[in-house]
C-alpha cells in the first residue's frame, strides 16, 4: 500500500446509469476496486472541542462554524490568525486548510453532508468552505468545498463563504498541493510569510524528483504508485460514462489478456493535480500526450446516482455529470506494480 498520495472515497456501492445500484463485480466501478489508502477504524477521536482525524494525522475544530456566518477569504484567514492570537482550544497553531486538506474528509458514499459516517462534527453546513489554496486559472480566486455533496470549485475571494480551522502537519499521507506562491484579493503576488496561505505553509508530502518515470505507452506517478496511459485520451472523443467504462474493458481485452486497467476513481484524477498550474493544472514536467479538458471518472456522485464525478483538468476542479451524456474523456490508470 502506498503510504502517501491519495485516499480510498469511501465508496462502497455501484450504480449504473439511471442511478439504480447494481452488484459491484465486474462494474469496473471505483466500489469493485477501492483503491487507495484505506481508513481506520475508528476514523475520528472527540477530544472536547476538537476532533482528531486517525487516517490523516490532523486535528479539526468540532464545530464546522465557528466563526457563525459567511466570510470573505481575507476575513477567514484574518479570524484563523486570531484564534491563534487566542491559542483556541488550546493551540495557537490552527490555519485555514488546503484544498487537499479539506477534501480528506469527504466520503464519496454520503450526502448531506457528504462525510463520513460518525464523524463527530456539528454545525456542518451545506455551503462552500474556503481553502487556504488559491485558483491558479484566476488568481483572484480561491479554492472552496461544498459539504452538501462534495464539490470544488473557485470562488472570488471577496464573496462569503464558511471557514473550517484545522491544525497539525499531519502523517505525510497527503501529498502538497503544488502551490507554492501567495497571492492577495484581487490576485497580484504577495510574500507568503505571515499570510497563513497554502504556499506559506506547503503542508504535505513533498513530491519525488522527478515525480514521472516515463516509458513508451505508460507513465508511472512515483508520489502515487499509479501507472497512468501516456496517451490521456482512450477514446479520441467525449464519451458518456459506460462507454468509457467500457473503453477501458474493451482495452483489457485486447492488452493480452491482462485485466490490469481501471476507469481511475475521482481521488486518483485529482492526485494528478498541481495547483500552482493551469490548462492543463498538471505538473509542468508531466510527460503525457493529448491532454484534454476534463475526464471521468470511475465514482459516483452519491447525492444524484445517475451522475458521476469528473475532473476538470484545464482548472483543476472536481465536478460531476451526468452519467447518460457524452460529456468528458477517458483515461485509463493502473497500479505500476501490477503493470
């Protein structure tokens, strides 16, 4: 098992196209495989008023609403930056948490909100959630999570959004976003120091260099493990959701017999992101060929079933849709040691 790069969804059933759950074997489905890191049992110690997280290493403030109303991204650092000054709960260490960070807590299983079953929290609100991690396709932009069903996208860093405090480096399970430049309300470079920004602190599992080791038709993603087509498009056109599930088993078949190839789940797409990048938001030494704007994935939106998550690759976003249209492209990814 990989001791870093990306988490298991929490998936743990499948659903075809209308949305209907359907056994799991032979789906080809991210619930037949779940890979990723696995989580413990239990995920969560209570501690007061905080909230220790046993997968990740990191501490979060039980209550997802401190700050009690909506805040711009300033204000969110600003109010982190005095719970500090206060040592809150005991610390004076908290940060507003990267995208990374803050997506480790959604479980692709639930839905309002989308969390893990016992997970200790109240005042979890079905609204956006700032990150710390800035939008590099608008720099004016920041990161943020929808708890209702687990979305990320960017918003203005002037509109209001909910914060959620988070402390410690945690276990190096999850990789670094990439960031590594700070930048303030309307998008222009500032020093990251004393900003309480993802590219002051770069919190994470550093990436190895160099991070992809490339051979003729494949590309192994040494931070992951993963072993990823060199060629990012499997099908040559958009593609609904069983046709690319059915791409990637069609090129089983025809890969001498070896059944090693997946339609990736959404936490394998989003490893692949670097968010100091943009169109496309992978590192700028990847090696893959025809990449395109956005791609399927494997897991399904557990708040509508008869959609299914898709990375935005061009931004950098986690979105979805829906299953039936031809929407996105596929790319198939494999374990390297099973390759």
């Amino acid at each position: 098992m990989n001791t870093c790069g990306y988490l298991n969804t929490g998936q743990t059933r499948c659903y075809d196209t209308s949305g209907r759950e359907v056994p799991c074997s032979g789906s080809g489905q991210d619930a037949e495989f779940k890979k990723g890191i696995s989580w413990p049992a239990p995920r969560f110690e209570q501690k007061n008023e905080t909230v220790s997280d046993n997968l990740t290493g990191l501490m979060w403030t039980r209550s997802a609403n401190l700050a009690e109303f909506p805040v711009t991204w300033q204000e969110a650092l600003d109010y982190i930056a005095e719970m500090n000054h206060k040592e809150v709960f005991g610390y004076a260490d908290w940060r507003l948490p990267n995208r990374r960070e803050l997506r480790s807590l959604i479980s692709h299983q639930t839905r309002k909100p989308a969390l893990p079953d016992n997970h200790h929290f109240y005042n979890v609100f079905s609204g956006w959630y700032w990150t710390s991690t800035t939008a590099a396709i608008n720099t004016a932009y920041a990161w943020y999570i929808h708890t209702e069903g687990a979305r990320m996208f960017y918003g203005n860093k002037r509109q209001f959004y909910l914060l959620w405090p988070v402390r410690g480096e945690g276990y190096n399970i999850l990789p670094v976003t990439g960031q590594i430049r700070c930048y303030n309300n309307d998008g222009k470079i500032i020093s990251c120091a004393g900003s309480g920004q993802d590219g002051e602190f770069r919190y994470g599992h550093s990436w190895p260099q160099p991070r992809f080791e490339s051979f003729r038709d494949t590309v192994i993603d040494r931070l992951t493990g993963l072993c990823w087509m060199r060629k990012a498009d499997l099908t040559g056109l958009k593609v609904t959701w069983s046709n690319a599930l059915k791409a990637v088993e069609d090129f089983n078949r025809n890969s001498d017999g070896r059944y090693v190839w997946r339609l990736p789940g959404i936490n394998e797409l989003e490893s692949l992101v670097d968010c100091d990048t943009h169109s496309p938001a992978l590192p700028v030494e990847h090696p893959f060929g025809e990449v395109k704007d956005a791609y399927w994935s494997s897991t399904t939106s557990a708040f509508e079933p008869d959609w299914a998550w898709a990375l935005y690759l061009t931004k950098g976003a986690v979105g979805v849709g829906q299953k039936k249209g031809a929407h996105f492209f596929a790319w198939a990814v494999c374990d390297a040691s099973d390759y």
